[in-house]
C-alpha cells in the first residue's frame, strides 16, 4: 500500500504545493498562486482634500475604522497621506482645535503600489520604508484602495488556518 504525503510549502508571494509518493519515485507537481496587492487591499480608498482640517481627518478614521486617510488635490491625484501617527503628532504637539488643514501634517509623495505588484514586493516596501499603509494607485496616480499591515495580517492568519486544517 503507498501513501501520499503533500507538503504544503507557503512562500510570501507564491502557494507552492508538492506531491511526494512511494519509495524512490517522485512525482513533482508545482502550483503558483501568486498574490497580488489586488487580493487583499482595502476598498473603496478613504480620501480627504488638502485643506480638509486635521480633526476631519480623525473623525473620518475614526468613523471608517482605518489607520490613515490619502490625501487628493481637486484632480483627485494622491498628493500625502495622514496616519495615526501623523494625528499624535498633532496632539503632542497641540496642533488639535487650530483648523490646520490637512497639507500642514501630511506625509508627501508617499510610497505607492500598483493592483498588480506581488504581495511580497509590496511587504518589502512597507518595511523598507518603515511604513503600514501603502496607498494603491493607478497609472495617473489616483487612488484605488490601501494596503495595510492589518490586511496582509488577516491574510497570513488565513493561511495559517489552512495549513492547521481549519477551513473556513
């Protein structure tokens, strides 16, 4: 009687599966799933205006339970973003309750990704950067979603769920 072992092999970027059989024979069967940004960012994007003041800009976290709003100019292009950070920035340093508009806080020209960049390329440029959100942009450099450490998160626990056997 033979066995079939599979070994379930996860990669950041590729779901690779191998089929190992009996004895001295291998049979070797390779699968890709490649992940993309697409896959797990968060949608619709959360967008202020540059002269949206900074509380605004809390309550709107606040009210869409996210970690960072991307700021647009009147075109709707990505000019910065505004994170928590950003926000206890302004705390700390009893900016809150002047009406700043929002350009006075935010991060400019931050880091982006396209739909179609590779999860794991994508993790490398968040931690590169030393950053939680990266704002997913089109080719005019328009918003389409965020991608954030919570959503790369929830996928890796996903993944973990799957190889433990608990389907879900």
């Amino acid at each position: 009687m033979t066995s079939i072992l599979f070994h379930l092999k996860i990669e950041f970027n590729t779901l690779k599966l191998h089929s190992f059989m009996w004895g001295s024979l291998m049979f070797f069967r390779k699968r890709r799933l490649p992940l993309r940004v697409s896959d797990l960012m968060s949608t619709p994007p959360i967008t202020a205006g540059e002269d949206t003041p900074i509380e605004e800009i809390a309550k709107i976290m606040w009210d869409n339970r996210v970690g960072s709003v991307m700021i647009v100019d009147g075109e709707g292009v990505l000019v910065g973003i505004i994170t928590e950070r950003d926000i206890l920035y302004s705390v700390a340093n009893n900016k809150v309750g002047k009406g700043l508009p929002a350009y006075m806080i935010m991060t400019e020209n931050p880091v982006t990704v396209s739909p179609d960049t590779l999860i794991i390329d994508a993790i490398s440029r968040m931690r590169k950067a030393n950053v939680r959100h990266l704002p997913v942009v089109d080719g005019s450099n328009k918003p389409l979603g965020m991608l954030s450490l919570r959503d790369v998160t929830d996928a890796l626990l996903t993944l973990f769920h799957i190889l433990h056997g608990e389907y879900y």
